[in-house]
C-alpha cells in the first residue's frame, strides 16, 4: 500500500496559501472589502510595500487586526461581529455612509467566499435555497452590485468532491456577472467572455487536474503551460 | 426652551402602542439601545413591526423582545445569529414575518424615508429571488429595482454624548444605523452615556443633529449586549 498521499492532496493549497496569492494582486493604495470567512485571511498577507485600506460595512474604514483579549471594545467590531482595531487615518461612518462606498463605485476590491461561480461570473453565496434554512443576505448583494471588482476565494470543490465551479449556479444568486477572478486551493481561474480560463495553478497540479474538477469548459490561458 | 431629556427609560417608551413600527439601531452586539429594548419589553406593546439589521443576541434586548412575543414582523437583512436561536425558533413555528433586505438597500430605505424620498432604484439584488415582486427599469442597460423608503413611528436610538437638544456623539462602529433610524422615525429616542447642557458638544463633531431627535434618556452606564450575551444573561 502506498504512503504517498495523492498528488492533489499533497499539492493543493493551505486557506493561507490561497489568501497570500490573492493579496499579491491587490494594488497599492487600494480600498478592499474581504468577505467574512476565509476570504479574511487575505489581510495578513498584503506584500510589504503596498498600504491597503480595508473597508467594513458596519461603518469603519482603516479596519486593522483583532485586538489583544485584553483590549476588546465591543463598540468596534467588523462585519463579522468579531472584534477589531482601527488603524492610524481610519474613519467611523453611519450604515448609509457605509453603503454609499459599496454601491457609489469607491470600493476598488471585494474578494468574497463562494457556493457556486458561473462560467458568465454569476455568483451564489447566501442561501442554499433550503425551506428550513433561517434566510439572511447582509451586504453581499450590495457589493457584488457596487464594487469595481468582485473576486471569489474558495475552496475548488466542497468536501464531498462537488465543483464550484459550474456552467450555470444551482443555488440562489447573490448576482448576475458580477466575478472576474476567482482564486482556489488548486488554480487561479479568470471569468471571460468565453468562459472560465485558466491563470495559473499550484504547484505540482496539471491544467487536466483542474479541468477535472470543474463543472463548465475551462480554457488553458496560462503564460506557461505544462511542459 | 428646549429640553428633549426624559427622567428613564420607562418613560421614554410609556407610549408605544400595539402595532407600532420601530426602529431598532445595533449591528451585531455594537450599538444596540439595550435599556430601551428592555423597558419596551417592560412596557408591554406588542403586534410591532421592528425595523433592524440583525434579530437580537443571546436572551436579552431585542432577542427578548421576539421571545416574550411582541413582534409581528422583522425587516431586516440578517437574522440569522450564532449565538441566538430565539429567531430562528419563532421564525420556524410561523409566529413571526420575515422582510429580507440587502444591507445597503436597507440602509438606503432608511435613509430615503428620513430624507422625504418616497422611492429609489438600484441595482443591488436584481437578478436575485430578492428582486420578486419589486418593479424593474434599465438605467444605462443594467436592470435595477424600485425600492421603497422606510419610516417609522418610533427609533430607538444608542449614542455615546448627547445634550439636550438631542444632539448626537457615537461611539465607533456603534454608530451604524442610529443617524440614519433618527431620521426616519416620527419620534426618536435616544439613550446616550452623557447628557449635557447646549455647548457642551462641539458643533463640528456632533453626527446626529437635534432637530432628528425627540428624547434624550441619560443611562450613565449602559450594559453592553456584548457583555450580557458573554454572562448568559437572561431578559426580563
């Protein structure tokens, strides 16, 4: 029996690893919202040099990281109630403030987590449409609808092996065209107007590989492809 | 003269009817009118309609209130709790109706209503099951959807300082919805950690003008729902 776990397993990304390759295309001097979940993790990893300004719905621009236990303040907290700092140079605003950002077109960046993208960047990621499941949508469709660019960081699959990465979403829309780029433990996927297109992928994994795993046709657009 | 204080909270609310529509400030834990919530829970109005971003934390404020029944119906755009099932409880038995707003839309109706907008479009949820029902136009080739303004007959309302006037400091992201809720309600009552004279706040750093607020209750040290969800508190 082997040992060797198999290569997929062995060469797919960490949540970290995924949130450090998402970071590096962040532009210096961005506005960002990171949905909550893993796409948080992106803010440990903005490469040195470049100054982000991360944006929280419930009204805080400058968000830094959580405090020390013993320096919450559970008047400052992030979209996802956990507690947080603000940085030198933030700034508090009212909800419709708030939203104005989001849906005025100020916002440069969202990365948010995903059920399900479509090959035309249609977006799932508040309901799974079942009839006893308590309905709840905060901010998401506001800002698929407002931010300048909406990102998806994801895991390629779900646990049981699913692609979420289909031709048309199964769920409840969050909206309709709204991803151009979607970062995964396996890949970086770009949303064209032909369809999903493969950037780049892990180290290790094959274009086939990915290709396997996802639900629609997937194009290899890579600068170096598999030798 | 004007004096907007009133002596507490029981008082503020005293006048609450049955079937009144109110506004809740609070996101998540921040913000919320705890003392407000509670002796609206004391007072006894029921069949109300509350307008607010989120369905109560734990067993206290605005949780308390759906629990104890007085609520009819929830306009807001994220009930869902991790550490309350209150909600989740009513909303399954069918005791309580569910208006699902996207945040910022929410926000915006708020706003809208206090402004005297009747009605905006935007394109936030078109496409979506959210859009059912609601009334659709293309501005520059993109759909986007008729939303309505939102007015209330009351807000409840948590700042940091306050004079008597009404005018309002907030405290960090406390803030969220309460400027917006001051101005949409036909009676706002706010519920501030200092009450003073007129001067006492910097006209350049007051957020909430008084001409939006009707009372003004001084609870020196309020309880943070934070707090209270932390201890397993329980309300009343």
């Amino acid at each position: 029996m082997s040992t060797q776990p198999p290569a997929l397993l062995r060469d797919r990304l960490t949540r970290e690893q995924i949130a450090a390759r998402a970071a590096q295309d962040i532009a210096d001097g961005s506005y960002v919202n990171l949905g909550i979940g893993m796409p948080e993790l992106i803010a440990q990893f903005v490469p040195e040099g470049r100054e982000i300004v991360l944006h929280t719905e419930n009204g805080l621009l400058g968000m830094g990281p959580a405090p020390a236990p013993d320096a919450v303040d559970p008047e400052l907290i992030n979209a996802g109630k956990k507690p947080v700092t603000a940085n030198p140079g933030a700034s508090y605003f009212h909800h419709a403030d708030s939203f104005a950002m989001v849906r005025g077109g100020h916002l440069d960046l969202c990365v948010l987590g995903a059920m399900e993208v479509a090959a035309n960047g249609d977006l799932a990621n508040w309901s799974t449409g079942r009839a006893d499941a308590i309905p709840a949508v905060g901010g998401a469709m506001d800002l698929v609808s407002g931010v300048r660019a909406v990102r998806v960081m994801t895991t390629h699959c779900t646990r049981d092996g699913t692609p979420k990465l289909v031709e048309k979403c199964s769920y409840p829309l969050t909206g309709e065209g709204v991803v151009s780029r979607i970062y995964t433990d396996l890949a970086v996927v770009d949303v064209t107007a032909e369809g999903f297109a493969l950037i780049e992928t892990a180290a290790g994994v094959t274009f086939e590989e990915v290709a396997a795993r996802t639900a629609a046709p997937l194009r290899d657009a890579r600068s170096r492809p598999d030798a | 003269m004007i004096d907007k204080r009133v002596a507490s909270a029981a008082e503020a609310v005293a006048d609450i009817a049955d079937g009144a529509t109110v506004m809740i400030g609070g996101f998540g834990e921040a913000g919320s009118p705890i003392e407000l919530v509670h002796a609206l829970i004391d007072h006894g109005a029921s069949e109300l309609t509350v307008i607010s971003n989120n369905a109560g934390n734990g067993q206290v404020g605005l949780a308390a209130l759906i629990r104890c029944g007085r609520v009819a119906k929830i306009v807001g755009s994220y009930p869902r709790s991790s550490n309350s099932t209150v909600f989740a409880d009513v909303y399954r038995a069918g005791r309580i109706e569910l208006e699902l707003v996207p945040q910022g839309t929410l926000a915006e109706r708020i706003r809208a209503g206090g402004a005297g907008i009747p009605a905006f479009y935007t394109p936030t949820a078109a496409g979506t099951e959210l859009a059912d029902g609601k009334e659709q136009r293309e501005f520059g080739g993109r759909p986007h959807l008729l939303e309505h303004a939102l007015t209330a007959d009351w807000a409840l309302v948590k700042a940091h300082a306050a004079d008597w006037h009404g005018n309002l400091r907030f405290n960090k992201t406390a803030r969220n919805f309460g400027p917006i809720m001051a101005m949409a309600a036909s009676t706002t009552v706010v519920q501030a950690s200092s009450v003073d004279a007129p001067g006492s706040l910097d006209p350049e750093t007051v957020v909430t003008p008084g001409i939006f607020v009707n009372r003004v209750v001084h609870v020196a040290d309020p309880a943070q729902e934070f707090d209270l969800v932390a201890q397993g508190a329980h309300y009343p």
